[in-house]
C-alpha cells in the first residue's frame, strides 16, 4: 500500500455505461485531484481464480511509489 493511505472505503457507488465508461462523482474528483487526461493504471485482483477487485492507481503516484521502492533495491544491487 501507499505510504500514508489508508484502506478501504466507499466514496460512491457508479454504473457502466453502454459504451463501458464510468463516471466518477464531481465530489470523488475534487477529492482525488482528478482532471481530464490524467493517467491511471487498472489493477486487478483475484481470488480463488475470479476477478474481485479493481483499483485505479494515478500513473504519476504509482512512478513515484516503484521509485520509491525500487531505488534502494537498485542502489544495493549496483554497490
């Protein structure tokens, strides 16, 4: 998880169009700073083979995040 985040909660509840688009909530994108053209990556779950869950992450915070991660790893690694 994301350092300071906290999980799970229910901000709203939203349907697919016909043509398979969702809307997010004006207050859910005030909220998350969400504007038009930002990225964000779909992650999926599963469990017992099924897909149960689905996340959009922000594609900048998740750079960030594997930055984060991945820079200590690669500094040891090339030491």
């Amino acid at each position: 998880m994301l350092k300071g985040t906290k999980c799970c909660q229910v901000d709203a509840i939203v349907s697919i169009d016909a043509r398979g688009q969702i809307v997010l909530p004006k207050d859910v994108r005030d909220k998350a700073e969400i504007k038009a053209g930002d990225k964000f990556l779909l992650i999926r779950s599963e469990s017992e083979g099924k897909l149960c869950c689905l996340f959009l992450v922000k594609a900048a915070e998740f750079a960030g995040t594997v930055r984060e991660m991945l820079g200590p790893l690669a500094k040891e690694i090339l030491s």
